[in-house]
C-alpha cells in the first residue's frame, strides 16, 4: 500500500472490490516471495490498525517462529515480538533472532 501512496486503510477499503480467488493467489505469492527471501510468513491477526505476522525459520526443522507485532501503517517496524512453537505457544525461553527476517 505504501508504493501506491495509500495508508492501509484505504488499500482495506478497495479490497472490498477484490475477489476471493484474486486475494488467495495473492495470497499465495507473499508466501512464495516471503519464503524466498529467507522464513515463510503467515499472517495470524488483523484488524484495521495492526497486524500479528509469524515468521517461521528456515534453518528450524521444529517450527519455531518468530511472532511480530506491527502497525499496518508501517508494517516494516515490528513493534514487538516473541518466539513461538510449532503449536504456536509463547516461548520465553528461546530468545527472539537479534538478525534476519522479521
């Protein structure tokens, strides 16, 4: 939405007009494009204001992911963020990447 020049609220409202199929092939591509550069993202919540994207680990075979909190208006800052299993439970005792994708 930013390349367009849009905030993410406006980008929201003319989805209304997008179709289902056309929004899961979008789908589709971020988590290619996602995946290739460096952790498949899967987006868990979303409201107008923000969204919660999880980024599994490439290098994990476990399914570990780090979970990311942003403001959908910036959505290039994650605001926080947690490390979570493969069942999606709050890990604290695997401290989040100080590097790489998120």
């Amino acid at each position: 939405h930013t390349e367009m020049g849009l905030s993410f609220s406006q980008a929201l409202e003319l989805l209304s007009d997008v179709g289902e199929d056309e929004l899961a092939e979008w789908e589709q591509e971020w988590r290619h494009s996602s995946s290739a550069a460096g952790g498949r993202q899967e987006l868990r919540y979303c409201t107008p204001a923000v969204s919660v994207i999880d980024t599994l680990f490439s290098d994990k075979s476990d399914g570990r992911a780090l979970r990311s909190l942003h403001f959908n208006d910036r959505l290039d800052i994650a605001q926080s963020c947690a490390t979570v299993d493969a069942a999606g439970k709050v890990r604290h005792d695997w401290p989040p990447p100080t590097s790489g994708p998120t």
